[in-house]
C-alpha cells in the first residue's frame, strides 16, 4: 500500500483518501484516489476487483466540532471494510472553496445552463443567474440548449447580444447531438457544477455525457412554461475524460444574496468599464452619482439597479441578525494548535467562587431583613 504524496505530512495511505461524491442522510459516497484490489472467490476460482467507492459515516468528533461533510470534500477514511464496502470519515482536508447553495466544496468552474427555447429564454432570468455564478469567484462559462429550436438568425442574434454582457456561449443541442464533443472537452480534469432553470436540458445533458448515470428527465409544464424539477440532490459524477460533474436541483429563481459595494463586479461589461475610468466617488453607487463611468448606455444597467434593491435588503438583513457563538475553541499543546467542541455558554461551565459567595451573601441579606 503506497503512503500518500499529495500531503506528505499525515501518515495515511493514499488509498484511503477520497471525494465525496454523494451525501444522502447521514451516510456519505466517497471515490477513493487509488481503487483497492480485492479478492473474491467464485465458483470460477478467485477472481481480482477493485474497490473504487466506500460508503462512510462520519466520525463522532467531527460532529462535535461541528465539522460538516460536503460534496467535493477530500477526506481521510479509516477502519475500511473492503467485503462490505464500509468505511468512517476521520477527516476533511482544507477546502480551496465551498459554495453554500449548491452545498458543494472544492469547485473549479461553474456552466450556466439554458435553453433557448422549450422554455424560451429569459433574459432576466439568465442575467440574475449570471450574477449569483460571478459572485462566487470561479470561473463562469455559458451553455445555451435546443439550438435545434431556433433559426440561425436569431442565434446569431444571441451570440452578438451575449458577447456584448461579456460571454462567449455555448450552442449545442442534445437532441441532435451538436456542439457537445467540444463541451466534453472542456469539462475534463475539472470539477464542474451545472446550475440553471429547471427544465433546461441539464439532466439530459448529462445523460449523454456520462450514459450511466441515467438521470430522470421530465417535459416542460406546457401552461406555465416552466420545468420540473428532476434533480433532488447534489451528486458527483465521473466524467469519461477525466474530471467530475455536479448536477444541482434546478431553480425558477436565483437569489442575489450580495452585497450592494461588491455587486457591481459581477457584471463583467460594468467591470471592463471601470478598468477604462474612474469614478467620481470611490463609494459610488453608480445610480444618481457625477461623473460615474458605469451608468450609461448598457443593455443590463436595468438589471444592476433592480439587483441592487435586492442586495441592499440582503445586507440589511444580515446586520440584524443576532452573532451565533462558535461552537469550536482552539487550543496550543506541545506546540501545536488543535481544536476542540466548545461548551455552550452558560449550561456546563462551573461557577466561579467569587460569583457563589456574592450569591450566598446575597441570600444572607435577604434572609435578614425578612427576619
């Protein structure tokens, strides 16, 4: 069994390394980094497989520290039962991100996906998506479905009207097979998450991607044109090239949950404006201020000032929310720091003395002057 390179510094095989691929209840689907080899007997004599995933729980002591599991977490497995395909999660190795909604860590990119029509396409809708991927920091590419669907002047209409917001989209049509080799492409050696409408052609799309998976698919609702969700849970799929997928529960809405100072930035025809000028005021808000080099003549400034609203009433939220103490509490010992479950405040911690002799001469007192 050969020691683990990646983190040099912790005694544990590499074999015993692994992502979360799947979290359902308590119970956690993690793919190894290097299958384990095992020996079963058949009637045919023995025969060689390879143990590529273990079903884990966590540990007692990560659930006391508050350590959640995620998917995309990389995490230590200890105590593996190769015959029953068992294991324990002992540790989660330092995420590089974690995204909130989807609850998914250790992402690479985001692919926004649409359809251009069957339901037709919502600029808005597309815009405010958009923004929610932008705020995440990683990088955000464009994927429009059911090319099929429309004539190549509009399509062409789309590519000219999307370049202007700053992408460059995506046109494929899983019906007809287009467009989707070089999409393949582009999603190996990638953790990649899909986020859009439902209804959209996501879980289609990745039953052409990866055919095992053979995910539910639904129609469009013909009244209300929208989709039905068929995706109930984040899960990670194996790409052929390398490379995982992540497909997350459509939604009819994206929330802005920014804030007002920061949402400018996730509009990326805005931020090529402010790397031309400057403006006027380093807190502008980009609405009534002089001399703003962001208001002006651009197709999604109606939907900046709408986000806005929202982001604001975003921020006043929080600032009224009450401050939740840390359930952790760190501690040095031998030189090196650790944690450990933090006692909740004012339910098993001792009293001091001092605070007993105030009470008992408190009682005194009172005992007194009843007397």
């Amino acid at each position: 069994m050969s020691l683990n390179l990646e983190y040099p510094d912790t005694d544990i095989p590499a074999s015993l390394l692994g992502t979360v691929v799947a979290v359902q209840a308590n119970f956690y689907q993690v793919k190894l980094d290097q299958p384990e080899p095992l020996d079963l007997e058949l009637e045919s004599g023995l025969s060689e497989v390879k143990i590529r995933f273990l079903l884990c729980t966590r540990r007692s002591r990560l659930k006391k520290v508050g350590q959640q599991v995620m998917v995309g977490d990389r995490v230590c497995v200890v105590e593996p039962d190769w015959q029953g395909g068992r294991g324990a999660i002992a540790a989660v190795l330092p995420r590089q991100n974690l995204l909130q909604r989807p609850p998914i860590a250790n992402v690479d990119q985001i692919l926004i996906v649409f359809a251009l029509e069957d339901p037709t396409l919502d600029a808005y809708q597309l815009s405010r998506f958009l923004v929610k991927a932008e705020s995440t920091g990683l990088k955000v590419s464009l994927c429009l479905n059911k090319s099929d669907l429309i004539t190549t002047t509009e399509l062409e209409n789309w590519q000219h009207r999307l370049q202007k917001w700053g992408y460059e989209p995506k046109f494929l049509s899983v019906l007809k097979q287009t467009g989707l080799e070089e999409l393949s492409l582009e999603l190996s050696n990638q953790i990649t998450v899909f986020a859009g409408l439902s209804g959209v052609g996501k879980s289609s799309l990745i039953n052409y991607l990866i055919p095992e998976t053979n995910l539910r698919v639904a129609a469009v609702s013909g009244k209300l044109q929208k989709g039905r969700h068929t995706t109930r849970h984040v899960e990670l799929f194996d790409l052929p090239y390398g490379g995982l997928l992540a497909d997350t529960p459509g939604f009819n809405q994206a929330d802005i949950d920014v804030f007002p100072e920061d949402l400018i930035d996730y509009f990326p025809e805005a931020r090529e404006r402010l790397q031309q000028g400057k403006c006027q005021f380093s807190d502008c808000s980009h609405r009534h201020e002089p001399n703003c080099v962001v208001r002006g003549d651009w197709e999604r400034y109606e939907h900046y000032i709408q986000f806005l609203t929202e982001a604001t009433i975003y921020a006043n939220q929080l600032n009224h929310q009450k401050h939740q103490e840390t359930t952790i509490k760190f501690k040095s010992k031998r030189g090196k720091l650790g944690d450990e479950p933090k006692l909740e405040m004012k339910k098993y911690r001792q009293v001091s003395r001092r605070k007993q002799q105030q009470s008992l001469q408190n009682f005194c007192q009172e005992e007194e002057e009843n007397d």
